[in-house]
C-alpha cells in the first residue's frame, strides 16, 4: 500500500480492488474462497428477498414446516436457516458450538492488510474480547447523551433542507437521499471524527457491501476499498488526532492496536452505523404514512410511547435480514437436526421477529407487538453494540419529521416507484418519494 500513496486517495483504492480481484485467480486454498462466488444460487436467496416490506411467504411456510431447515449448499459448504424465534434465540447466544471466524473462506485475503476481514462480527474470543472493549466505552450511555444535542441538530438541519428542496422543486422530496441517508451519515462522521466530503463514494460501497446480487467478489471489493479509507484515515490521525472516536482511541489506547485493527473496527461502526440506519429511517417513513396513529404518537405521545413505536418498527422492518453466520465446531444436535463440523448456520432476523409461536400479531405492524424481544440488533456477544446510539438516532430523527411535517405522504402508490433493493442482506430503500404536505 505505501508504494501507491503517491496516488490520490479515491484511485489508490480503485487499484487495490482490482489487485484483489486478479490475486484470487491465483494461488490454491485447502479451503473453497467464498470471495470468488460469482452468483448465489437462485434456491437459497429467499431469506433475502422480500415482497415490499414483508418477507416473501417462503420464509414463513419454511419456518411452519420446521424452523431449523437445510437450506442449500454453496462450494460443498452445508448451510443450515434458522427462522424460528426461540431458535434463533439459541443459537445467536451459544458461543461454544458455533465460531463467526470467516478467514478460512477467504482465501487469499489477509488480514494485515485493507483484504482482511476487520471489525467485531467476524471474530472470535479472545480477539473479540479485546476489540469490544476498545468499543464499548463510547458508547455507554453517558457518552451518548452527549452526543443527543449534536444528533438533534443534524436532524433539524436535514430537515430544514428537505423543506427547502420541496419549496425550489415540485414539492416532492426523495426521503431516502434527504433524510434516511444524510442523517446517519452526518451522525457517523461525526461520531468517528472523519469528514463528510466523501458521500456519495461512501453511499455506494456502504450499498455493495451488502448486495450479494453479484457474488462475494462485488462484496468484498467493497469491503476492501471503505477499509483502506478508514485505515488511511487512522493513519493520518495517528500524528494528529482528531475530535471523535477514532482520535480519542489513539490518545489512550493507540500503541495496542495497528492501523488495519483500528480501521477495521471503524469500518464496523461507520457501517453498522449509517447503512442500517439509513434503511430503518427511509422505510421506517414508509410504514408511518400508512400508520397515521402511530405517526400521530411520534409527536404527541410519551416518550414511552415514542420508544414502543421505534420498538415496533424495529421488529417490523428488521433490515438486517440474517446474522453473521456461525460456523459449526463440532458435531451437534440442533433442535432435532444434527450439524456437522464445519457446517454454517445462518439465523434469518427477519424471520425471527415474525415468529407467531412469539409475536402476536407478527406479519402486522402492531403496537401491541413492542412487548416481545426482537432480534433486530441481534442477541448474545454479537449484538450490535451501537444499539443505543441506533435507538437516540431513530427517536430523534423519526420525531422531528412528524413533528415539522405532520402531513407527510407518498408522492406514488405505485411500489415499482420504490427503490426496494433486490438481494441485500441489509434490505432497504434507493428512492422513497414523498410530498411534505
């Protein structure tokens, strides 16, 4: 890497996705290279599909039939779907049957470089243990009340300029670009102290991230193209810290960790952060213009009532559709199936939360709903640790647009309007056209 920094930033990483897609025609691996899966198989995409908002009916009468369920294989690798609540429940939290750590998938790719895997969702512990605990003081709730006033703000300034948009143009807003992405991007950057002047480059690759539509080599060249950014902004912060998380990481804890680990863990919050986000804020105002009560509650109601609708919308929307996956240590019986060694175990969210055996009125928005654990920030080590920050965000975000645009509405009835993704396993919106009314 250092004998291209000669080389603007936005080229530098251009050729080093096109060096990861030429080295993995090389080289052999005892292991199949999932980075090299040019297609998913069209059988096994169901947990990723969805009919608007819902789940296609797949997924249920699958789950009805038997929620633990063989689903396919994929380069000789037997994959197991678990769509039932109680068993999704089980499994996310077992870590002695299972491990997240991919690296024996990845080929060729390594993981002192911008190609490794980085971040929290593929690692185990010991390593795991460490790398959270970098991560889990910022976000204890006394640093995030700090950060309510500057989320607050942000909110009030996209706002302001979805109104002005609508006030130059025809009235109709795309909600998505104006609101649904600016607002966890803005939060993000500034919660990692990097700059925002890279949002459309940014916007793309957090997108293919999470599009299998075209294999695991658009996937991963993705991910090694926004890690290079984060690990070259750790280094430049390495002689100047700056004001966020990153820079206050390397004042205290910076000779424990590498340039790759510390960007690989801000690769995790700057996605986990903004992509998720994005798609809970964009078809989180998709549901409430059909739900006029609970966007009434939004801006009249308690904040306990604020907190069961986001609740609601959470276990509704569910746009993180499967967990990491685990992989199999050992031979075992999962609810009346045996799991071979190296078997992978894919637990569907979205099916999980629409669990009937749990939820009372599952395939519905329904308020009454909020009472029941959803697996919308996953379960156990791996639940996403920015959960808290996740929930501020959608609060404020969700109450300031109910609030300052109480008449909102879709500009079109026509879903093929919608820019619902396709195959995503962060499902979310490209284009949500809205009048503010």
């Amino acid at each position: 890497m250092s004998s291209m920094t000669w080389l603007p930033a936005a080229l530098r990483r251009r050729v080093l996705r096109l060096a990861m897609r030429l080295g993995s025609r090389g080289g052999s691996s005892p292991m199949p290279d999932i980075t090299t899966l040019r297609k998913v198989p069209e059988h096994l995409t169901y947990p990723l599909r969805r009919d608007g908002v819902d789940p296609v009916p797949q997924l249920a009468e699958q789950r009805a039939i038997d929620p633990v369920h063989k689903l396919g294989e994929i380069l000789g690798i037997k994959i197991w779907l678990v769509s039932g609540h109680e068993e999704a429940k089980a499994v996310l939290a077992d870590m002695t049957s299972y491990s997240n750590d991919i690296r024996h998938l990845l080929g060729n790719r390594r993981q002192d470089s911008a190609e490794g895997v980085g971040g929290l969702g593929f690692t185990d512990p010991p390593d795991h243990t460490r790398l959270r605990g970098v991560l889990t003081p910022e976000f204890t709730m006394r640093r995030l009340r700090r950060l309510e006033e500057g989320i607050g703000a942000i909110v009030e300034r996209s706002l302001d300029e979805m109104a002005a948009a609508a006030a130059s143009g025809d009235g109709t807003v795309d909600l998505v670009d104006k609101f649904g992405f600016e607002i966890p991007f803005r939060v993000i950057c500034d919660l990692l102290g990097m700059p925002d002047d890279v949002r459309e480059e940014f916007h793309a690759l957090g997108v293919a991230r999470f599009d299998i539509s075209k294999g695991g080599t658009e996937v991963f060249g993705a991910a090694t193209e926004t890690r290079t950014f984060l690990i070259d902004t750790v280094k430049a912060q390495r002689d100047a810290p700056g004001d966020g998380m990153i820079g206050e990481i390397i004042r205290t804890r910076g000779d424990d960790f590498d340039d790759v680990e510390l960007g690989g863990l801000a690769d995790g919050v700057f996605l986990g952060g903004y992509e998720t986000s994005a798609a809970m804020l964009s078809m989180g105002a998709y549901v409430l213009t059909r739900n006029p009560e609970a966007y009434r509650l939004l801006r009249e109601g308690t904040p306990a009532e604020v907190n069961q609708v986001v609740d609601e919308l959470l276990r509704y929307l569910c746009p993180v559709q499967i967990a990491f996956p685990r992989f199999a240590k050992s031979d075992h019986d999962l609810f009346g199936h045996t799991v071979k060694k190296g078997d992978v175990v894919i637990v569907s969210l979205a099916g999980a939360n629409r669990d009937p055996r749990a939820v009372p009125n599952p395939e519905q928005f329904d308020l009454r709903n909020a009472e029941t654990m959803h697996f919308a920030f996953g379960h156990g080590l791996h639940r996403c640790v920015g959960a808290e920050l996740a929930r501020i965000e959608l609060r404020a975000a969700l109450t300031g647009l109910a609030r300052r645009f109480p008449d909102l509405a879709m500009a079109t009835d026509d879903l093929g309007e919608l820019g619902f993704r396709d195959l995503s396993i962060v499902y979310g919106l490209d284009r949500l056209p809205v009048t503010l009314g």
